[in-house]
C-alpha cells in the first residue's frame, strides 16, 4: 500500500509539474528606434496585436528616438491608450533620448523607466532651420496646441503636469534622476530584467483599456523578444533624414542630367528609383502605399523596356522595384506578423521573385520583339534589297556582278573598292538598276 501510495504522489507531482511553468507570464520586448514615421506606428500597432493576442503581462517598447512626424506620433498615442496589454516605455540603451514625439509616447504610456546616461524632453515645435542654421519656430497657436495635447496625457496619467508643459514651452530636458524626482516618470533601470524587478507590483499610472488599472506581476515571467521584419530594417535605414534628402537630392539631379544627356537612359533610370525611395523614406506612407508605388514603378520600367529597349537596363530596374515593392508590401511585420502569417508570406516572396523574373523576361523579350514588329515599315520591290548578302560573281572594280537570291544584278562597290569574285558583299543602297554594295 506504501508503494502504491508513493507512486500516486510522484505521478501527481510529475502532473502538475508542467501545469506550473505553463503558468509563466509572458512579456514582449521590442525596439523602436530612429524618426518617428507612419511605418513605426504599423510597427506599434502589430507589437500591441501580438501582446494581445497572446495575453501578454506588459508589452515594453526600447525606446531611441530623436522625434518625427506628428501624425504619426498621435496615431501611436492612440494605440497605446487603446492597448489591452500594459505599454511601457523604456528609454534604453545608455545615450538613447526620447525626445519631441518620443516624449509624447512616452507620456502616453501606462509606465515609463528610462536607463542611467538617458534623457527624454524637448519638445518645443519647430518649422525648421534657416539658412543660417537657426530654429524656426512654430507660431503661437501651434505651440500652445502642443501645449495642450501634452497637459492632458500628463494629467490622465497622472504625471508631473508642469514640468510636461515645460517640456514643450521651454524646450526641457531631463535626465533619468530629475524625471523620477519630478515625477514624470516611475522606474531608472539598468536594463529590462532590472526593469522587471523594480517594476513588480506597481500599478499602471493610466487605465488599460478594457481592465481598469492594472498591478503589474512580473514575479515568474518569460521574456520574448520581437524582432522587426527585414522591410522594417529598410524603411527604417531609407527613413533616415540624412539619408532620405540625399536620396531625393541625387535622384532629382539623376532626372535632370538625364533629360540634358537623352539615349543614355542610366542616370533617368537610377535617378526614378532613388527618388521614389526618397520619397518613400520621408515616411508619408504607410508600408500598403510604399508597396504599391514601388511595384507601379517596377511596370512602368518594365513597359519602357519594351518600348525603348536599352539592353536590359529598365528590366533590371523594373526587376528591383517589383521585388522590393512586393516584400514591402506583404513583409510588413515585425516579431513574425505579417500581411498574411509568416508561412504563406515565405511562399510568397518566392512566388514574387518568380514572378518578377517572368516579367521582366517577358516584356524584355516577349513584348519588345511584338513592338519592334509593329513599328518595323512593310518593305516592298528594291527596298528588300538593302541589307541582303550576296557573292561576286565578276570583280567589282569598281563595277561588275554580283548574285543575290538566284538573281543577278550589275553592282557598284561602296566607295569605289576593288572586290574580287567569290567574296561576299551586302546591299547597302539601290541606285536605279544598280546595287551599292559593301564586303562582308
């Protein structure tokens, strides 16, 4: 009977042994770095789904950012106080800022911690910079607009309402010590397991939607991280300011050499695809119309192809721009959410690079050849003559025979040129009943 028992307890045990860690409470990690554009806001927004989806304690956002769009900004602003899921933000790695539209997030959020060497402020609205390196600022009405958006997140959140308006009126900026003192934000955090450890058991500062507020248990956690997608790491680099005005800047340049310099077709060529990119990297565009914009452009290089041909060049173009246009437009997650789910999106970029590569040798080969038929003029009587081959068949010095398609006609040798017999010549000009003809 002691036997028995023993193992009945060890089987429960062994039962209820997975039960336990299956209990552990995920958190998602993620990193938004660089301008705030219409592509991090698609990226907030699939982080927040995958948090959701999975049920997840908290969904903590690395935050490095020196600003961006303000569109975007509220759009993001949006997600976040629509989240299930507790978002922190957490300005991170040492140097990282958050600053104008990174503040705004932050402020947003339902827990903000910032690393020792950090800083987050700045917020003052600009138009831009003089020519002499000024700030143009932004007038009244602008800033006390801003003023106002910032004073309500501070104030639904509990936070340090002056020192928010600070951050806009008098451009402030505050290290991890001063924010915490000035209660702006709750955590200074080494990094995200020392996030966790002082993060534990404190209550979210503004309601998750749905939930009311939320204590925090990050007591038996499993952190995962999610890791943006390849077309994420593109626009990113593409949006750039840096590097997005030089792309607008040598492409422009790009279409206007071209158009001096007609026949040669490269710098026209390079100079559409580096301004798209351009374009596309100023982040005006979600990742839909960025797609989409890439692939009308891979068609209309394709088409030129077919109507100019220049050897392959608007293939090669139309092939990159299809290509990229598609894995933008259908690679567009981050952490492995996609347009559609990861595995369908693997077969997909080979169906696109397939596809693209059956395109472009069909409008290389197939439709150029169907177009220079068109434009081929129907030839008739001596005009079939120019550029057949025929054989001498008694010296052209500079006159004599020649035989072509069985005939024979009395020929005249280009630029009065001895041709002995038996040497091949071509029909290069008809005078009357006289071939003009060239050796071979």
């Amino acid at each position: 009977m002691r036997r028995i028992a023993v193992v009945i307890a060890v089987l429960v045990f062994i039962l209820f042994l997975p039960s336990s860690s299956a209990q552990k409470n995920v958190v998602y990690v993620a990193k938004v770095s660089g301008t705030i554009t219409e592509y991090t806001a698609d990226q907030f927004t699939r982080y927040i789904k995958i948090a959701e989806e999975h049920k997840a304690e908290a969904l903590i956002i690395e935050l490095n950012t020196p600003g961006g769009q303000g569109d975007a900004m509220m759009r993001i602003v949006s997600l976040i106080q629509n989240s299930t899921v507790p978002v922190i933000i957490y300005v991170y790695p040492r140097g990282a800022i958050a600053a104008s539209a990174g503040t705004y997030i932050a402020m947003a959020s339902h827990l903000i911690a910032m690393a020792p060497g950090t800083s987050i402020g700045a917020c003052e609205p600009i138009l831009g910079y003089a020519p002499n390196g000024s700030i143009i600022r932004a007038p009244a009405k602008i800033r006390n607009f801003y003023t106002a958006y910032m004073r309500s997140l501070a104030e639904e959140s509990g936070r340090n309402v002056t020192a928010a308006e600070k951050f806009v009126m008098e451009d402030l900026s505050l290290t991890p010590e001063e924010a915490l003192k000035a209660h702006v934000i709750e955590v200074v955090a080494d990094n995200v397991p020392d996030l966790l450890k002082k993060a534990n058991g404190m209550k979210t500062k503004i309601p998750v939607s749905g939930r009311g507020y939320v204590t925090l248990n990050f007591t038996n956690v499993e952190v995962k991280e999610l890791n943006p997608s390849l077309s994420y790491e593109i626009v990113t680099f593409l949006a750039n300011p840096a590097v997005s005005y030089i792309l607008l800047t040598v492409g422009m340049l790009g279409l206007i050499f071209g158009f001096l310099t007609p026949g040669w077709h490269v710098p026209e060529t390079l100079g559409a695809i580096l301004l798209v990119l351009g374009v596309i990297g100023m982040g005006y565009f979600g990742y839909n119309y960025a797609g989409l914009l890439l692939i009308v452009l891979g068609m209309v290089f394709f088409v030129a192809e077919a109507l100019t041909p220049t050897f392959g060049l608007f293939t090669v173009a139309g092939l990159v721009s299809f290509i990229l246009g598609g894995l933008i437009l259908f690679g567009k997650g981050g952490g492995g959410v996609y347009l559609v789910n990861e595995a369908t999106f693997r077969t997909l970029r080979l169906a696109i690079i397939v596809t693209g590569i059956l395109l472009a040798l069909f409008f290389l080969f197939g439709m150029a050849a169907v177009v220079r038929a068109k434009r081929r003029k129907p030839k008739a009587g001596r005009e079939e003559m120019i550029g057949e081959i025929g054989a001498v068949i008694e010296d052209l010095d500079p006159e004599g025979l020649i035989k072509v398609h069985g005939e024979i006609w009395r020929a005249r040798s280009l630029k009065g040129k001895v041709i002995k017999v038996g040497k091949k010549v071509r029909v290069v000009e008809v005078r009357g009943l006289t071939l003009i003809v060239e050796e071979v």
